[in-house]
C-alpha cells in the first residue's frame, strides 16, 4: 500500500457531497452557464478509423476540490486551480461516457451512477436517446472500476439492467477486491457505502450471468482491449480502441482531472485507493499517450473529454479536440 495520505470519506462527507448547494457554484465570471436547460451539452460524435464515437455525458458532480492533491500543500492546490480559473473550493466534474460503434459492436464503457449518488447525474440513458442510441442496442460494456458514479446505474428502479443486452466487462482483480464476502467490515466506515453499493450494482449481473471478468490484453470486442491501469482502485482498467492506425484510450479515473492530473501527475486525488500506483500509472499512461499520439478520453475532464496529451518539455498538458458542428443535412 502507498504511504501517501488518502482521504476516507466520512458519512457526513458523502452526505455533504450528494447535496452541495448551488451556493457552492462556480465563481468565476467567465463560468459557462446556460440560461436554459436546453442549452447544456448531452453528446459528442467523431470518427476514430472506421469507428463511430459519441460522447455522452451522465450529467456532473460535486467533491471539495481538496481532494484534487492530498499529498500537496493545500494553498498549492488553491493556487493551481486559481491560475486556470477554476474554483478552488468545489471541483465541478463532469461524467463522459464513450460508445463505440465498430462492425455489429457497440461498446459503452461505464453505466454511471443512476439517481443513486448525486442529483446533478444520473442522464446517460436521456442522453443516449437524445443521439438516436438505443440502450439495447449495446452489445458490450467496459467498466472501469466499480465507484459509485462508474456502476450504480447497473439497475433500474425495477431491477433490471439498463443496459440489457451487453455482457459487462469488469477487470477479475476489480470485481473480487469489491465482492469479497467481508470487504465492508474491513474498510473505514466512510468507505462502507462505495463498497455496498458496488456489491448492489454487480451481484445483480452476476445472478442474471451478465458479467464477464477480464484480464488484462482481453480483447472484449473486434479493436476493442482491456488495459490494466491500476492505483484509483486496485484493479481499475482502461479501454485501449484501434481502427483503420488511429488509436484512443478510454482512461476512466486514471487520469481524474483535465489540468491536475495531466500537469501535476505526482498529486495524489483523495479517492485514489493506492496513491504510488496510482502516480506510476498516471506517468505511464501520459508517456504513452505522447508517444503514440492517442486520442484520450477522460472521464472526469471538461466535456466532452476528447483530446491529446503532448509534452512540453518535462511536463504534459492536455488539448481539447476541436469541436465542430455538423453541417446541415
């Protein structure tokens, strides 16, 4: 295990989290907010080779933007966020989910988290219909890791899977490190609702034999791989996707934040469950993604997420992909 201090979120903490007031918004003048709720971003569409992706978002959350680096001197942080006019109290995150269309596969890599974590998520299934996807239509899903925002929207209100055709890919180190008979009394207290809920999400798949444990280089679907990419949790994964020389990858937590997490890959975020993995994970990934000039999409990063890691010098950043409109039909 990392020596780096990790946050245990404490009930009052998960309380505090699902209910973070709009008195908690944005300050910044130049917040892109819009008048109407028509206006908010729902999906994103691009071709990667012979591939068609769509972007599309489960809404946002809320988490004190402390947690950003844990192992760093608070007012650095404050600092860091500041200089990209970003509010330095809450760290407004946005929840991109990519579904790749490729031959007769349609691959959707996370569920979200349904109504069952924060208010402000819970919209991948009207976003989806909003960009003519069919939930059913989804042949394979690729989670990540089994946090509450990545699988608690498993099930419906009904119990049945929202995704109701896909075999659920879950790492086999992921999926046993959560379904251990006592892994919620051997957590911290504030870890015991993540655990609950993730054994809520997945043993409801496994009883119906929806779920399918990989190891990593699985191919779960033609230029579609499962990437080990451990430290946010002990078997988290990312989605590795090849069409026609063109390269992507789906880096779920990985890399948790747009800015933090590209340019300051030492900071430890307070969910990362093994803080030094997670660092050599996040060094590794932004090394390849350099190299290979990969497409990167992050979970977590300003919709919709899609862009390219470049080096400047001995540090990274992140640039957005460009967004273009579609011409007129």
């Amino acid at each position: 295990m990392s020596h780096h201090p990790r946050f245990i979120p404490s009930r009052r903490d998960l309380l505090r989290m699902a209910a973070l007031a709009p008195a908690l918004a944005l300050p910044s003048l130049l917040t892109a907010r819009g008048a109407a709720a028509a206006q908010n971003a729902g999906w994103f569409r691009f071709t990667l080779g012979d591939a068609e992706v769509t972007i599309v978002s489960d809404g946002n959350l809320e988490t004190p933007a402390g947690l950003l680096g844990v192992n760093a001197d608070p007012e650095e942080v404050k600092a860091f966020l500041k200089s990209r006019f970003l509010d330095p109290e809450v760290n407004y995150a946005h929840t991109n989910h990519v579904i790749v269309r490729l031959g007769d596969r349609v691959v959707l890599t996370d569920v979200g988290s349904g109504h069952k974590f924060q208010a402000s998520a819970g919209k991948l299934l009207t976003n989806m219909e909003t960009a003519g996807i069919d939930p059913a239509d989804v042949t394979d899903v690729a989670l990540t890791h089994a946090h509450p925002d990545h699988v608690w929207g498993s099930m419906d209100d009904f119990d049945e899977p929202r995704i109701p055709s896909a075999v659920h890919h879950i790492g086999a180190a992921e999926r046993d490190w959560w379904m251990k008979d006592d892994r919620f009394d051997t957590v911290p207290e504030g870890m015991q609702a993540f655990v609950a809920g993730a054994q809520n999400a997945l043993r409801p798949l496994e009883e119906i034999d929806m779920i399918a444990t990989v190891a990593s280089g699985a191919e779960i679907a033609p230029g579609m791989t499962m990437v080990d990419t451990p430290g946010h949790t002990f078997g988290h994964m990312s989605l590795a996707v090849e069409s026609a020389g063109r390269k992507m990858l789906v880096i779920g937590d990985a890399l948790n934040h747009g800015y933090v997490s590209v340019e300051r890959p030492d900071w430890v975020f307070g969910f990362d469950l093994d803080g030094a993995q997670a660092v050599n994970t996040r060094k590794r990934l932004l090394d390849m993604a350099a190299t290979e000039e990969m497409v990167v999409v992050g979970y977590h990063f300003p919709f919709p997420g899609v862009g390219h890691i470049v080096r400047e010098g001995a540090a990274y950043r992140f640039v957005p992909a460009l967004w273009r409109w579609s011409d007129p039909a």
